[in-house]
C-alpha cells in the first residue's frame, strides 16, 4: 500500500473518479473508528491514488457526523502524502460565481461541536497552521483547474460553519464583512489533521451559490446545489487528472515534516501510554525513541 501517494477525499456530487485502473476497494479499521467509506485504489495517470467519499458513496453523513480522523489516519496508513480535498462551497463574493472554482488559501472555523486534534492522552503538539493549506498544492490544484477552462480562483479565506444547516442572513452578511470569500462545512478539522498527519493539503471549492446575503438571488437550497454540482463533476475530474500528473515527481514540501518542531512532549517511547502509542505512532513514531 505504501505505493499510493495521492489521496482524493470527495465531497458533495463526487462519489468516484472515472478511468482508475487496476481497482482495489480497501477497507480499513482505524484507532479512531471507521472511515466514511471504502478506499478505492486504483492508477490514474500512471500513479496510484486513494479515493473516498467524504460522506460516502450513498451521502449518509452530515458534515457534523464525519470522522474526519479516522479518514486522514487511513490516508496515511495507505502511505498518501497529497490530498486533493474537493468541496460544495457558498459564494460571499459577487465576484465569484455559482460554477466557479476556488482554491482557498486560508480558512476561518467557526465550527463548534469538533475534534480538531489527533494529539491527546500524553503527548501534546502545538501545530503551526498559518497558512492551513499547503501553498505549492494549492498552486498546483489551481494550475489543474485552470487547465480545464473552467473560471477559477486562487486564494480566499473559506469560512466552515457546523452545519448541516445554511446560514441565517445575518450570519451571512458577517461572514461577508469579515472578508471571507466562501462558505462550507467540511474543511475543519479535515485541512488541521492532514497536517498533523504531515500530509500535503489543499482544497478544490466547487462554487454552488450565493449563500443567503445576495438580494438578487434566491436562498440557497439542496435543489440549487446538487444542479450545480452536477455540472461542474466532469470538470472536478479532469482537473484531478491535471494535478496527479503534475504530482509524479513526488514533491517534498514544509507540510512533509510539520511535526518536527511542534511536539512538545517529551519524545521517548516509554512515556507516552500504551493505548496513545496504539493511535499516534503512524505519526510520530519516527520522532521518538
């Protein structure tokens, strides 16, 4: 398994990505329960890659229900080092429109019912997420994209609420004063573990409305989305396509070694507990002795 290095988590209207070869549908028991779904492995582009449907292949999860931990500790354990994340996102901006792309570069949680770290139970990290998402995948993603035809952004501060609710307009209008440029609901803690995992990260956010501030437009609605959604599935697949070919050389990137300087425990084996170690030494097992 340790030959699948990228790994694909996809969001809402993405179930599966087309023209994999050499399929193998892996299923996993992690530490932390189980995943969304089934990994499914397969070479796309002469590189094999991990896909999972983030609320799995049927949409039985809400965003507050995913196990986020259990998906990124199965990402590792399938040895991937890039995750492609794509994701339905609202639209703060007039400028960015329902079918747009964007390729955010920071994120704002105001999430409040999540577990936003895998460290705990004897062994504390404070880990730097400045800038949360990867910035040469995100770059990467965004040349990816851009290949396609499709209108596409990068850079945007991407608000994630709990959900599964929508926005009041009031909470809206904030966010928009604020300055974000989209809203969703499954980055965080999604993006926070994928770097404590030292795994690479960035977001492809597939525009499906307006949110609820734009006067001119409707609410938003399930309907609005998944029409929305549906139109841009082939152009998300394609553009994975772009960026696992320009993912071949196995780029090392800061997020690779990310847990080098934020563990503040103290790094030997025998004093972290045995049921901690069980959990956390896919992670840190390299930087303890």
């Amino acid at each position: 398994m340790s030959d699948v290095k990228i790994g694909v988590i996809g969001g809402s209207g993405l179930y599966k990505i087309d023209g994999l070869a050499d399929v193998e549908e892996i299923k996993l028991t992690t530490p932390f329960g189980d995943p969304s779904d089934n990994f499914i492995v397969g070479t796309l582009e002469g590189q094999r890659v991990a896909f999972l449907p983030r609320h799995g292949r049927h949409h039985a999860l809400s965003p507050t229900e995913l196990n986020s931990h259990a998906n990124i500790w199965g990402m590792k354990k399938l040895g991937v080092k890039y995750i492609i994340a794509v994701n339905a996102c609202g639209s703060l901006r007039e400028d960015i429109a329902p079918r747009h792309i964007v390729v955010p570069d920071q994120l704002v949680d105001r999430t409040r019912s999540r577990d936003l770290t895998f460290y705990k139970g004897g062994v504390v990290v404070h880990m730097g997420v400045a800038d949360p998402y990867e910035p040469a995948l995100a770059e990467l993603v965004y040349e990816g994209v851009k290949e396609t035809g499709a209108p596409v952004h990068l850079g945007g501060d991407f608000v994630i609420i709990e959900g599964p609710r929508f926005s009041t307009k009031a909470e809206s209008r904030i966010f928009r004063n604020w300055g974000c440029s989209i809203i969703g609901m499954t980055s965080i803690p999604e993006a926070f573990l994928a770097r404590e995992a030292e795994i690479a990260y960035a977001t492809m956010a597939h525009v499906t409305d307006y949110d609820v501030w734009h006067e001119e437009e409707g609410p938003v609605s399930v309907e609005a989305v998944i029409a929305n959604l549906n139109a841009n599935v082939d152009i998300a697949k394609q553009a994975i396509r772009n960026i696992v070919i320009k993912l071949a050389g196995e780029p090392d990137w800061p997020s690779h070694q990310a847990l080098s300087n934020a563990i503040i425990s103290s790094r030997q084996r025998q004093n972290v507990p045995a049921d901690t170690w069980e959990k956390l030494d896919l992670f840190i097992g390299k930087y303890y002795s």
